[in-house]
C-alpha cells in the first residue's frame, strides 16, 4: 500500500496485514529472492482476496488477477511455481502475527457475564481434498474423501473474529491442538461441544485462571456432593445420590449442584498421576421432553446463575456461522489442486481473508448507529462481494473509488429488518443483557 493516498478502508487492513510485515516474514522465510520478478505483496492480497470473488475459483483465476493488479506479465509457471511450501509458512506466519494484535472486544460481556474478558467458542471443521493429498491429510471417512484437512478455530463469539487457529489432518481428534492451553484463556470463558469434552482439558484451563461451559456426557453419572441452592419446601434430597438416580424424581426447573471427578494427568517424567476436582453441574429442564441437559463448568453460582446456562451456552453455535461463511462465501471447501503447498496456501490465505473481513467489520461496527446489528453471514457475502473492489483499492491506485465502496459497505452491512435485532452479532442474548 505505500506510495499511494491511504484511506479508511486500506488503513484498515493495513493494520491486520501490514504491508512491512509481508515483506519482512517473506524474507525471513526465504520467499523472495533476487532476480525474482514476483511481487509478494501484491501476492499475498491477490491469495487473500481474489479468491473470495467471483465463480470460478481457479489458480488461473488468481495468476490473471495478480497480473492485473502487479502491472507486469508472468508466466502460468512461475505463478504457479510461487505457490509452495514457504509461501504457505509465509501465510500462516501473517495468521499468527495478525492474531496476537487482534483488537479490543466489540462490545465486552454484561448483565450476568460482566467480568468475563471474553467468551470463546472452539470447534473445528472438515475441508475435503483430492484424494492424492492423502499421505499428508488422511482422512477420516474414506467412503466420501480418502484426504480431508480439519481446521481448528477459537472464536470470539461477542465480535465473530478469531482468536486461534490450527491445521491438522482430519484425522487428528479434535481435543488434541488444545491440550496444552495457557495463559491466553485468563479471565475468558470458553464454550465447547463433546468433542473436546475431557477432565484434564478443565484442569488446565482452570489452572490457568480460565473458565468453561460445556456439555455432560449422557452416560456421565456422578456422585452429587452438594447444592449451590436451597429450595423451598419438601425437596428431594439429592446429596450422597447419583445423577441418574436423581433426575428422574425431581421436578424443579433446575438442578445446581457440585460433584467430584477423578481423572488421570498427562505423563510427567514417566509417570502418570490420578486427580480429584469439584466441578459444578447444572442440570436445566426440557419443557418439551420432560428431560434434563446437563452442564459442566468451573464458574461459580453467584457468578453464573442457573438460569443463565443454557442461554449463554447457546452462543457456541456463532462459531458454526464464522465456518459457514468461510465456506459458503470464502469458498473454502472450492480448492482446485492436489498439491499440498497449493492447499495450505490457499486455506491460510481464506484466514487471512477472514481477518480482513473482520478488520473491515471494525471500521464499519465503528460507524454505523448503535441501534442497527451486522449479521455474520451477510457481512461474509458482502464481503465476498466486493473482495475485487477491495483489491483494487489495497494494491491498484484507485483512492476515489474509496469513498463509494465504504459507503455502499456501510449501507449494505446492517440488518434491514430491525425485528431480527437478536440473530446479529455482536448483539448478546438475554444472558448478556444488563
């Protein structure tokens, strides 16, 4: 971007991928080389944002719009020939910087969540590959893709933006990138399905100052060794009892109780320790089926009341819009090869493109009122939508375009229909609400 007027819209993506960044992890990386006629910057922001654009999505595709963009011819081979496996270190080492500056929250956690520094969602997703990529992404279902990648994500569920990511095989479990939590998950809570469901995953982001919420195994059937709630009248005393045994005789909307679990630790110097942990259960009513959904988390009653749980709970499934839309718009699961260098660039070039959107989101969240809500989804495609428009203006000379472009992103971007105020980001439901 430099050598030409900034604006609003490039500033902003200027601080997610600075231009000097680019530059200096590419040389470290050793990505550019002399007598290479290859422009990297222009690269990288044709990877990120061409892809998001269009029907076709084809490496020829791209090649025509970096050469449109660069101002020089290249032939299909030496294009083709950039896309290796040190551009693809290049990409993910601009994810992982990009990441660590992420911005303030957008609208911090209230009412019964306030003190929280920020609640993330984890969850992955499956990206099928061609069946030639399966030494290097074996995949877990063989009937439909012999290779699959699985792409690990923490999201802010308040901003929609991400916080980590990771590449794996999909064979990898989805617990296993997140065994070794640290001090990230201070002050945070985090929300997760059964899939990273684990005793020593608790632990340690407990030890690490960290909270989580997450869903009770059906068969889990612990002793129940208090209450956080005293009921009126002739309850049934549920102390001493098992949870199967309880549940069934009780009646009351809730159940809040502690229980204790044992666990094995991870292998220390060769030998491996058991551990004892209170945990506190919630137990919420189904009107529908009579039934009850059980909860884990480490935060407290006085913090967390019951009634709250199954709602804040609920926002887990904005992390499920964040890779619909990496799907549906960044065209995430259309990657034309069976090269491994060519896949990781164009996955970690589709986060990039993910943090971009995000710092646009920003600019926009910024100065559009209050009262009107930007829905995930409809933001992803009208992004995707104007992703050449953006690459014009981030590598071409097109600074009088700008002020339309925002305009029409500021025009566009929020919910026409004021009544769906609850389904927008970064709106709270009524858990959040003060």
């Amino acid at each position: 971007m430099a050598g030409k007027k900034t604006t609003p819209i490039s500033n902003a993506l200027a601080r997610a991928v600075p231009d000097e960044r680019i530059r200096a992890e590419a040389a470290r990386l050793g990505v550019v080389q002399r007598k290479v006629k290859v422009k990297v910057v222009p690269l990288v922001w044709t990877l990120v944002l061409a892809f998001q654009s269009g029907h076709q999505r084809s490496l020829a595709a791209l090649r025509e719009a970096y050469v449109r963009r660069a101002g020089h011819s290249l032939a299909r081979s030496a294009f083709y020939k950039r896309l290796s496996s040190k551009l693809a270190a290049l990409l993910k080492a601009l994810v992982v910087a990009s990441l660590e500056e992420t911005g303030p929250v957008l609208g911090l956690p209230s009412g019964s969540l306030a003190g929280f520094r920020d609640l993330l969602a984890i969850d992955s997703t499956v990206i099928r590959l061609h069946d030639l990529l399966e030494k290097s992404f074996p995949g877990c279902r063989t009937n439909q893709s012999l290779a699959a990648a699985k792409l690990h994500m923490v999201m802010s569920v308040l901003d929609g933006s991400a916080r980590r990511v990771k590449l794996t095989p999909e064979r990898t479990s989805d617990i296993t990138p997140w065994k070794r939590v640290g001090k990230w998950v201070e002050g945070r809570l985090l929300l997760f399905d059964l899939g990273y469901y684990g005793f020593h995953l608790f632990d340690r982001i407990d030890a690490n100052g960290g909270f989580f919420l997450c869903r009770a195994k059906t068969n889990f059937n612990p002793v129940l060794v208090s209450t956080n709630r005293k009921w009126r009248g002739a309850s049934v005393p549920v102390v001493g009892r098992r949870l199967h045994d309880v549940l069934p005789l009780l009646q009351r909307e809730y159940l809040d109780v502690q229980v204790e679990v044992s666990f094995k630790k991870r292998v220390y110097k060769g030998k491996r320790t058991s551990a004892k942990r209170s945990i506190r259960l919630v137990a919420v009513r189904n009107v529908e089926t009579g039934g009850y959904h059980c909860y884990l988390t480490n935060v407290p009653a006085d913090r967390l009341p019951a009634e709250d749980i199954r709602s804040t709970y609920a926002l887990r499934w904005q992390v499920e819009l964040l890779f619909k839309a990496m799907a549906s718009h960044g065209h995430l699961k259309q990657l034309p090869s069976e090269k491994k260098a060519v896949i990781e660039c164009l996955i970690w070039a589709s986060v990039l493109a993910t943090i971009a959107s995000q710092a646009l989101y920003r600019l926009v969240r910024e100065r559009v009122d209050a009262d009107r809500h930007l829905p995930l989804l409809r933001w992803a495609a009208l992004f995707g939508r104007n992703a050449e428009a953006l690459l014009s203006l981030v590598i071409g000379h097109e600074p009088g375009a700008e002020r339309a472009l925002l305009e029409h992103l500021l025009r566009e971007a929020p919910d026409p229909n004021r009544a769906r105020r609850r389904r927008a980001l970064p709106t709270p439901p009524a858990a959040l609400a003060a």
